[in-house]
C-alpha cells in the first residue's frame, strides 16, 4: 500500500465512491461529523455523498431536525446526525469551554453573565420558536448584555456548549436556531470511555486509513485521550505502515481498482482534505498552498482518480450554474469529459443546468 492507495481507499470510506446510503441521516450519521462552517457547501458535502440528492433534500433533513449543524470537535461548525448530538456534546464540551476561558475572561464574560445569556436565549426560543441570529442577540441587547467585539459568538457558542441551543430550519436564506431539547429529545447517554471507543470506531472506519495522529487533530480530544480510543477498537482495523506511519482501516476495505476513473468536486473544507493532519496522500506539498490558502481557507477542489487535480468556484445564476475549473495542468480529454461529468453532478444537486469553464 501506498499513499495513492490511502487517497483511494478514502474515496471509498468517506462514501464519494460506492456510496452504500440513501437518506441524509444516516449519511452524517456514518460520517460522524462533516465540518459545516460554509453552509452552502456544506450541504454539497452532503450531496456528493449520496446518490441523487438535492440541496432541497438537505434543507428537508435540517427543517426535519434529522441533523444538527451546531459546534463540535475543534471546535467550528459541523454538521452532526440528531442520534449523536448529545453525547458528542457530552464528550467534548468541557474541553471546548475550557479551551474558550480565557478568551471570555479577555471579553468580560463572566459564568454569571453566560448563565443570564443562556437563559434568555432560552425564554426566546421555548414554544419551538426558531429565531434568526440577529434576533436572538437583540433579545441579549436588551437584556444589557454585550455583544460587541465577538462576544455575540462566544455566547452563541457556549449556549451550543451547554446544549441550550441548536440550528434550527432555514428561513429563506437565513439560518435560524432553536433549543436542542425540543428539537431532539434527549436519550441515555453512553459512558465516558464508550463514548470515546464510538467516536474512534466511527472515524477510523468513515475516514479510514488514517492515523491515530490524523484522529487526534479531526477530534480535538488529547492525544492520551486519542490513543485510549484507538485501543480499545483497534481490534476492528486492519493496519499498514507507510514512511513509519500506521494507517487504520476498515478490514473489508481493498485497494481500488486501477481501472475505474473518476473526477469530483469537492466542496471547500471537504472532510476528504481537511479531516486528516497529514493532507500529502491526495494533495502533494507543491499543490497544497494553492489549494489552501495562508489564512486556512481550504478552497473547493477538482479531485480526479484520488488526487487533488485543480480548485474550482461557481456562479449560480436563476437557471444555470457556472462552474469555473483552474486546474494545476492542462488537462487531457479524458479528463475533461470526467471533470464535465462532475460539473453535471453538482447542476443536478441545484436542480439547474451545467455550464463549464477552464482556466
């Protein structure tokens, strides 16, 4: 096994190849958590996944409360399936308020004033309303609580944290929030140490192969806490060493076929690039600044036969949707009947037609 390997196995766990799902919830379900902070594309994320979805679809499966979007993991946005919300929270809450101290010490955003925040949100939200971000924080305004300086977001936040709130449905193009005790109700929640086993066996096989320093930076636990949860589920992986590195996966997983020839694109912040510390199977080196930028914003990609081939952007008109590839060389025909067969992909997914443009 090589890293080419790794980049094509990944295809095949992360479900953008041989997808084996039908519905949205148990496509996040599988993928445990899909970083979300770009909503639109979030959803794509979603869609690429899952055999003729619709954005329309996705918008159905959050109205529906079938998954959350809401912080996690490191954290940012992510999209997370309504059966695992509340003991992910579980596990990683205490850890992200704690990483969040400090910074609200600096903001002047004492416990007490988080516990009138919350409680506010609360009493705006109860009755199953859903409210617009701006709303919410007029309610917090009006209160005589500061949200100046990005303490609107540090108590949206910890609100997350402390599981008062939750996305609630999009209204027109505005995201709402609700309380996540009514929109999921709460279940038995697993121990500490089954929580941490979940989480490792979900990624390991979702993200697969991957190493236990991959799984480390895409949860945000410690690394103590990290290997523990490796342990206790390493017995369901197989294991390839490569340049000194173990790489878990999935034991019914096979190297792909060299024969099968695909191209996708992905969207920006893409589990298949971002989710791993190590991004070098499927993005060399001498790519990764243009497909990532200084800042951190990892761009849309043109992904064909598992590597990162070029990044893309569209132009979403009333009727069609243009897509635009600039790719890091010029491609062959072949390839660029592939890459017009993903650009297809993603019109059908916005329910428009497809034009494309090279760069």
């Amino acid at each position: 096994m090589n890293l080419t390997d790794i980049a094509n196995i990944r295809l095949i766990s992360q479900q953008i190849e041989q997808t084996k799902f039908k519905t949205v919830k148990e496509l996040v379900d599988w993928m445990s958590a899909i970083q979300a902070q770009d909503y639109a594309m979030a959803k794509w994320a979603i869609g690429i996944r899952l055999p003729n979805a619709t954005d329309r679809v996705i918008e159905t499966a959050m109205k529906q409360g079938e998954i959350i979007r809401t912080h996690l993991l490191r954290p940012t946005w992510h999209f997370v399936s309504a059966d695992d919300i509340y003991w992910m929270l579980a596990l990683k809450a205490t850890p992200i308020k704690a990483s969040l101290r400090s910074r609200n010490k600096q903001l002047g955003l004492s416990e007490s004033i988080i516990v009138r925040s919350n409680a506010i949100l609360e009493n705006a939200l109860k009755g199953g309303k859903q409210l617009p971000r701006e709303e919410l924080l007029a309610e917090l305004v009006k209160a005589g609580i500061p949200i100046d300086e990005n303490r609107a977001s540090h108590l949206l936040v910890r609100a997350e944290m402390d599981g008062v709130v939750c996305s609630g449905a999009t209204e027109g193009k505005k995201l709402t929030y609700a309380l996540l005790e009514e929109r999921v109700p709460k279940p038995n929640l697993p121990t500490r140490e089954e929580a941490l086993a979940k989480l490792a066996k979900k990624y390991f096989s979702s993200h697969g192969p991957a190493t236990l320093s991959d799984f480390t930076w895409w949860s945000g636990l410690s690394f103590n806490d990290a290997k523990h949860a490796l342990e206790m589920v390493k017995s369901d992986f197989n294991v390839e060493t490569i340049d000194a590195q173990m790489y878990w996966y999935l034991k019914s997983y096979s190297i792909r076929q060299t024969d099968i020839e695909a191209a996708y694109l992905l969207p920006a912040f893409d589990e298949f690039i971002i989710s791993y510390k190590d991004r070098r199977a499927a993005l060399p080196f001498e790519n990764f600044s243009k497909a990532v930028s200084n800042n951190g914003i990892f761009r849309p990609v043109v992904v064909v036969n598992g590597q990162v081939m070029g990044i893309w952007k569209r132009k979403i008109n009333r009727n069609t949707v243009m897509v635009e590839t600039e790719l890091f060389q010029q491609p062959d025909q072949a390839t660029k009947r592939l890459i017009e067969k993903a650009a297809n992909q993603y019109g059908q997914f916005l329910e428009k037609e497809t034009e494309i443009e090279y760069f």
